[in-house]
C-alpha cells in the first residue's frame, strides 16, 4: 500500500482518502464524488473497527459486504480501495501499548452512550492517516460529533492533512443514509424518519424566544410517539456544548435506538432546510 502510494505521489497526485466501515452507500459515495473534485488518487478504506463498538452484538450485526462494495468503488470511480485486516491495523491486539484517549467533547452525547467508543475512533484514525499519509481526508457532517474530534486530532497530533466536511445525504424522504438502515424492518424504516423531523422541528422552533428545554422535550415526543427510545437530543454551541441561547446555537443533534439499531443525525441551525441533500446518483 505504501509503495503504491509512493508512486501515486512521484507522479504528483495528491492523496485523497475516504476512511468507512463499508457496507457502503450513497452517503459514502458522495464523499468519493467530493474527493474526485479535488482530482489525484481517490483512496477508499473499508475497516470495520473493533476498537469503536462498545456493543459486542453492535460489532458483530454490523454490515458487512465487501463483494458489493468493491464493485460499487469501481463503479464510482475510486481509484484504490485499502482493505486491512483487525491484524494489520492492531498488530499487538488486545495487549496494545498505544491507544489515544479522546478529551471531554468526547465524553459528550454520543460518547456519553458509548464509552471509549472515540479512544477507539482516533486510535484506528490516527494509524490510518500515518500508514496513508493523505494530503486530504474526506469525513461526512452525519457523524458531526466525530468531525469536530477528527478535527481535533489532526490540529493536536500535527497532522499535515486537510479534512474535509462533507454535507449529510438522505434518503428522498429525508432519513440519513447510514449502513445501520438496512437492519431496519419496513415498518420501523418508515417510523424512523421521526428522527429528521424531530430535529427539523428543532431548527424551526430556534427563534429569539427559544426555550430550549422545551423544545427538545416536545421533539423528544415526536420520536416517542413512534415507539422508539430517545438517547439524546440537544442544541449545541461550536464547542459541541449545549447552547445555551438560540444566538449561539449551531447544530441540533440527535441520537434514537430503534430496536437494537442506533440511529443518529444532525442538522444545522442555519437553514432549515438542510434536510433536503438527497444524492443525485443512483449506484
Ligand atoms: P462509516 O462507514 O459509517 O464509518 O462512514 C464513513 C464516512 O462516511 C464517515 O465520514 C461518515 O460521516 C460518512 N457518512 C456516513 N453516512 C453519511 C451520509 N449519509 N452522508 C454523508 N456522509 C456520510
């Protein structure tokens, strides 16, 4: 891998990477049609990470579908695709010596539900960007959480990479495109849009006179209603920390466990309708 990148870059192009997990869809997609804009060798990772999955039948349920996901890379126009296997990226498995530890935006919303679940996404990033060296990462605003973290990594660790956000995809009616969909059943992928709505509410219901509290426990209805669990709703600052006025408000975020399946989406405070990116590509 590192040879071949080598002479990618004596032929002077830039690295361009797109870590996922696979399972891989439209949302990954636009992400490799953003690094294509850029122009130089498209990398796609596909790494299912143990170290992020605090849920031992999370890691085990999670998608995995590398015979499509291949053909589809191609399809798309990704150049290389880098496959490693759990040996390769943790060498000294379970008795590791290094692992970063992710500061207290980590211990935050989704991390709070997960613990070690961002350790364990910064250490497999970070070995990532040393065995790529890419010139540009592409992450996507669905996982807005870890974007600030990946951020943050990269500013603390001295990385000389430019990360990339890159605007979330959904489905026509507006669910976020994730891997975790397809383990919904067909009533509870219709029900599931409560999430995006509930967050669109929240945007919508931001004004001068914004009694945040309120807010969120009226959205938190709208997914109750549907039968499923809240994990967290909030109305953040740019510190990832809840707003404390509309003026400072930046992002809504929210997280639902449908079943055993855990959603999440996010959307900005700035337009209200920034739930309409429906990729316009099929694969
Ligand atoms: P994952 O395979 O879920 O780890 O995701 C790999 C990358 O794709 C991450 O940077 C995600 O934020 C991004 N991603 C996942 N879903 C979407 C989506 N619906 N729209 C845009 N980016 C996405």
């Amino acid at each position: 891998m590192r040879e071949y990148l080598a002479t990618r870059r004596r032929a002077g192009q830039q690295i361009l990477f797109v870590p996922t997990m696979g399972a891989l869809h439209l949302g990954h997609f636009s992400l490799v049609e953003r690094a294509k804009e850029d122009g130089g060798e498209v990398l796609l990772s596909i790494f299912v990470n143990p170290t992020q999955f605090n849920n031992p039948e999370d890691l085990e349920k999670y998608p995995r579908t590398v015979g499509e996901d291949l053909a589809a890379a191609k399809e798309a126009g990704v150049d290389s695709v880098f496959l490693p296997s759990v040996e390769e990226m943790y060498p000294c498995g379970d008795k590791a010596t290094v692992s970063l530890k992710a500061g207290e935006m980590a211990e935050l919303w989704c991390g709070a539900s997960r613990p070690g679940h961002f350790d364990g996404v910064l250490t497999v990033v970070s070995a990532l960007f040393h065995i790529v060296g890419p010139d540009k990462a592409y992450f996507g605003e669905k996982d807005w959480q870890q974007l600030q973290l990946i951020k943050r990594l990269v500013l603390e660790q001295h990385f000389p990479i430019e990360i990339i956000s890159c605007p979330t995809m959904r489905e026509a009616d507006g669910l976020a495109m994730s891997s975790r969909n397809v383990r919904l059943s067909a009533d509870e992928r219709l029900k599931a849009l409560c999430l995006s709505r509930a967050l669109e509410f929240m945007v919508k219901g931001l004004g001068d006179k914004a009694v945040m509290p309120e807010l969120v426990e009226k959205a938190r209805a709208m997914i109750e209603t549907e039968g499923f669990e809240v994990d967290y709703l909030a109305v953040i600052n740019d510190e990832l920390c809840p707003a404390g006025s509309a003026a400072e408000a930046v992002r809504v975020l929210g997280a639902m466990n449908v079943g055993a399946v855990r959603l999440i989406d996010n959307i900005s405070c700035g337009s209200a309708d920034s739930v309409a990116n429906v990729f316009p590509f099929k694969l």
